[in-house]
C-alpha cells in the first residue's frame, strides 16, 4: 500500500507525461493489475451470461410477447398471456395440487429425517449401516425410483396390495384414482429425498456442543426433556431452513407426475411445473407457458429470499 | 453486521477451548447413562425400530431384484410371491440385449465427464479468481452469480431451452449436441460457492510467496490451489456425476437423438413412455443395470461424499 502511494507520488512529481502516454500507463497498469483475475472469470461470466443471466431476462420478455414454439408473430401483448393462464380451468387445479403436494409433503416427510437422524445419533451399534440404509434410495437415479413405485403399486399382483391383503383390507387404486394419487406420488418424493436431508440433520446434531447436555444433565433433565430443551432449540435453524428448502422443492415437483400419472387422473396431480411442460411443448404456446414460468418464478424468489434472509442471519448472528 | 460479530467473538472463543470434564464425543445421552437398564432397552428398541424401518428402504430394492429373476407368469401372480421358484437369471441378459443399456450408460458416462471437465474449467477458475486474485468488481460480480442460486433452474426452462435452439450472437442450434447439457450445466453458482469458500481457507501467504518467486496466476493456480483443494474438486466432481445420473427433464428436451440419451431418458422411454412389447422382468432387470454403476460409485466414496454433503451443507 505505502509502495503504490509513493509510486503515485513520484508520478505526480515527475514532469507531464504526453496525455496518449498516461493512458496507456494507466492501462497497463489495470491490466496488470485486473488482467489475470479477469481472464480467469470470462469462462463463467460467458457461460452464466448465456445460460442463466440472459434467459432470465428472456423469461420476463416471453411472457409479453406472442410466441409459439414453431416461430411466432414476436409482437407484444400486454398481459394477455396472464389473462389467458389466469382464465384457465387447469391453472387452478395446478396451484392447488402444488400447494397440496407440499401440505402432504411436510405431513409425511418433514418429521421422519428429525426422527431417523436423532435415532441414529443416539444408537450404538450398527450406525453406519443405518446412514446407509436410509441414504440408498437418494443415490438411486430418479427414474429408476419411479418405476419401481409404479410396479409396487399395481393393482393387481402388486407389492403394497399384497401386503395390505395381508392384513385383510381391500386393494387400493394408487394412483389410478384422484383421492388417492397425488398422495401415491408424495410417498415416492419422500421415499427418494427423505435420506437426504436426514444426513444434514446428523451434522447439525453432532455440532451441538456436548456441554449443554452435560450441564441439563447435572441440573437432572430427564432424555426427553433434553431432547426438548436442548436438542430441538439448537436444530431449529438448520429445521427452518429445510422447511423453506423442501417447499421450493416441491413448487419445482415435475418428474414424478409427468413419469407415473401425466397429470392424471382427472388432473388431480398436474402440478404448475407439468402445467408449463403442458403449455409449451404440447400446445406449443411460449407465451402462455412464459407467464405462468414467471409468476412461478416470482413465488420461487420470494421463498428463496426468506431462506436467504434466514441463513445470513444464521451465519453472521451466531451460530 | 461487524459490531455483533466483535460482540461474539469473546463467546466464540471460550467455547472453543477444551475442557476436560465433558467428553467431546457424548451425545444426547451420556455414556454413564446407557449402563441404567432402563436406558439399554431404550437403545435396543430404537435399534429394533430402525431395523425394521430400513425395509421400508431396502424392501423395494430387494422386491425390484426379486421382479426381475421372476418368470413373466410369476411376476403378475396374486398374491405376489416373495422369491421366485427358479431365478431366471436370463432376464438380465435378455435386458442388456433388447435394452442396449451399455449405449445410454455410455452415453450418461461422456454426459457427466465432460460436466466435470466443464465444471473445472468455469467452476473452479472463476471461484479462484473471486477468492485470490480478485479482480476489479469481483464483489459485484459474486453477487451476481450468488443471486442466480435464488432462482430454481426451472423457473427459467422455457427461456433457457429457447437460448439452445437458437444461441444468440452465434445463432446456432445446440439441439442433440453434447454442448446442450454440458455448458448450461457448468454455469453453477453452487460449485463457484463451494470451491470459493475452499479456496478462502488456503492462506494467501502462500500465493504471495510463489508470486515473489516469479510463478504467474496460472501457475499459482495450477501448482499451488488445484493440488490443495483436491477433497473439494473431487466432492464437486462426484455431485456432478449424480447430477447427471439424475437429470431428465433437460436432456428429454434437448437431446431428442435416441442415440444420445442418457439412461434417465432412456428408462422413460424405453420403460414407462411406450409399450414396445419388452416384459416387465426385463425391464426390472434393466433398471437394476441402470442403478449399479451410481450404486457402486457410491458404496465405493461413501465416507467422502458424506462428508461432502456435510461440508457442502444445506445444499436441498
């Protein structure tokens, strides 16, 4: 720092320099300084600028515009492709199996990752094969998953009706019947992913510093009640971002439906995802799938800033 | 934001230091304690439970293995049988005939080594940039690429496919091109994060001293970060491979080649999109084939990709 000062000082000191000279010092100078850092950023700025940075902005021009997969008129409509996506019947139904998609999610799913990572902690033997066990079904690639479920829900001849025919109830439809189906499909998403999220919850339960046990345990809490006390109020960052993690996640819920059901049946699991596949590459309406992209995008970012705003405040205001 | 953090650094500290009373692998309940017998059955019924729960996991596995060794009568039999009779272990060649696994495995194979290629030349130079050599409006330029991890791929998917088709500036078509999932896929502000935050940790005292020595920024790069941050490459080169092992919907749009699918798109096609007359052991069994090689990889680098997952934190 006291080198540049005094450089710039001798600088000023010596006699003007031709304006074309000091340009080109300057120049030089920034190049020296900046050129190599630069260099080595263009790959990314390129690659973002053109894959990310720029369909985004696309995204909200579409979505103005009359588009049609096969070429279009290009011009621009206001927010007639809103007002189409908002006049349709589908639209409806999507938000609501989306929203619901994520109700069950959190029903079923949210609870079982705490549950199976304090179980694991606390276990003695065997805890590796645990990790292993539960973890398996995220290494799986998720077609593979999908399938699997599709044979096990067969109807007839199928694994779960089997089982249940055990234990003498009825066969069930799966996901051949509207009351049953999207919830068929959310116990695949939490079968696939619940593994995941369970390892996270074991990094945050092995980060509790031990002393907090140690000393509830000398003012004589029961297990129970460090559990309460202790473990849950140390785990409740790391669980509230989870929270907000596995909703934007389901908002973002495409493989499952469009593999085992299409939407179907009577679209009681078209989710807003399904519902922009829908609209751009069977009806070939960009415009259409752009607007509904964008007010998607809109409740992604929102959900995303509260995640944002919550692990800023994680990180810097103490762990 | 600085005056809270001078506030805790005090705590900080003292909690750092050991001390020896308590034992620093103790968990929720102590060692002491699990010799009450009352505490042992505790352990044992949780042991018993997470027993009987890992079926829920290895259940379907081990009922996918038994559908696929099963006769194409015995595999629609109700009730179901848990075992065939006589394992017909010709299904698993029948698939890797009728199915060509071994292309769309390949496939899925030149699809992830050229994302990891990608990822290291974008990913890992533009993270060392941003942590060493920092350049003139690097702090808005990570924010620009931080901002990009608020926004899930797939609100943009339409946009982004469209800039595919039809690449600006160069003006042209991507579609059933390697270079369509590679180069969207190596524009990951999540690696640039991670590998960033990994490159924080070398001291910069040790780049300054190879600089004194007269090596420029690309061999402090190549000589001195790439060699020390090998754990973090290598973690972001194993969830690009189980990114690409996982991908679908990308690929479904843009390679529409069927001699270029990755085996995701292959599964779908082959297995669940058409009725093509292959039996469903056969498939079974070609799905198994599928799965073995992320199965495999995994067993292989358990302990560091878990290690990984917790490193990478709260990655969703």
């Amino acid at each position: 720092m006291v080198a540049v000062a005094k450089r710039a000082k001798l600088h000023r000191q010596a006699p003007p320099a031709p304006l074309a000279q000091s340009v080109a010092h300057a120049l030089s100078r920034f190049v020296r300084r900046n050129g190599a850092g630069l260099l080595f950023l263009l790959p990314a700025l390129v690659l973002f600028a053109f894959f990310v940075w720029y369909p985004i902005a696309y995204g909200f021009v579409l979505s103005f515009q009359d588009n049609s997969l096969f070429g279009g008129t290009g011009s621009w409509v206001g927010w007639r492709n809103f007002h189409r996506v908002l006049a349709d019947p589908l639209f409806t139904f999507a938000w609501r199996n989306t929203i619901k998609y994520a109700l069950y999610g959190l029903l079923f799913g949210y609870a079982i990752p705490i549950v199976l990572a304090l179980a694991i902690d606390e276990v003695r033997f065997g805890k590796a094969y645990f990790r292993l066990a539960f973890y398996l079904p995220v290494i799986i690639p998720p077609l593979v998953t999908v399938f699997l479920w599709r044979y096990m829900y067969t109807p007839d001849g199928g694994l779960l009706n089997g089982l249940l025919n055990l234990i003498h109830v009825g066969p069930q439809p799966w996901l051949q019947s509207p009351a049953t189906a999207l919830q068929s499909l959310v116990v695949v998403t939490t079968w696939a992913n619940a593994g995941g999220t369970m390892l996270i919850y074991l990094a945050a339960l092995q980060s509790i510093p031990p002393e907090l046990y140690e000393a509830a345990e000398l003012d004589g809490a029961g297990i129970f009640s460090r559990i309460w006390h202790i473990t849950l109020p140390q785990i409740r960052g790391v669980m509230l971002i989870m929270l907000i993690l596995q909703i934007i996640a389901t908002f973002q819920i495409f493989t499952e439906p469009f593999t085992l059901t299409d939407g179907g049946p009577v679209n009681a699991t078209t989710t807003i995802m399904l519902l922009i596949y829908n609209y751009a590459f069977q009806n070939a309406d960009l415009g259409m799938a752009s607007a509904l992209s964008v007010m998607l995008f809109l409740v992604l970012v929102t959900f995303s800033l509260g995640y944002f705003a919550l692990t800023r405040r994680l990180w810097v205001g103490g762990e | 934001m600085q005056r809270s953090f001078k506030m805790r650094l005090p705590f900080r500290r003292a909690a750092a230091e050991p001390r020896e009373t308590t034992d620093p692998e103790r968990t929720l309940i102590s060692l002491l304690e699990w010799r009450k017998p009352g505490v042992k059955l505790v352990n044992w019924t949780i042991f018993a439970v997470l027993s009987l729960l890992t079926l829920v996991t290895l259940g379907p596995l081990f009922w996918m293995l038994s559908g696929a060794l099963k006769s194409s009568v015995e595999i629609f039999r109700t009730p179901p049988v848990l075992w065939p009779a006589s394992p017909e272990w010709t299904n698993f060649q029948r698939a890797w005939t009728e199915l060509d696994p071994l292309l769309y495995l390949t496939n899925t194979a030149i699809l992830a080594l050229g994302a990891i290629v990608l990822q290291f030349l974008v990913s890992a130079t533009a993270a060392y940039s941003l942590s060493k050599l920092k350049p003139v409006l690097s702090n808005a330029l990570l924010f620009f690429f931080l901002s990009t991890l608020m926004v899930p791929a797939l609100a943009y998917l339409i946009p982004q496919y469209l800039t595919v088709v039809h690449l600006p500036i160069f003006g042209i078509s991507l579609v059933d091109s390697w270079w369509a999932i590679w180069l969207p896929e190596a524009a990951s502000a999540f690696n640039i994060i991670i590998l960033k935050s990994f490159f924080d940790a070398i001291p910069n005292d040790l780049c300054e001293a190879a600089r004194i020595d007269g090596a420029n920024a690309l061999t402090i790069f190549l000589r001195i970060i790439v060699p020390l941050s090998r754990p973090a490459l290598a973690v972001v080169a194993m969830f690009t491979v189980f990114a690409s092992w996982k991908d679908f919907l990308w690929p479904l749009l843009v390679l529409t080649d069927t001699s270029k699918e990755p085996i995701s798109v292959a599964l779908y096609q082959l297995g669940i999109a058409a009725s093509n007359g292959v039996p469903q052991n056969v498939l079974l069994a070609g799905f198994i084939l599928a799965m073995l090689p992320p199965v495999i990889l995994f067993l292989m680098f358990q302990r560091q990709i878990i290690r990984g997952v917790n490193t990478a934190g709260l990655k969703g």
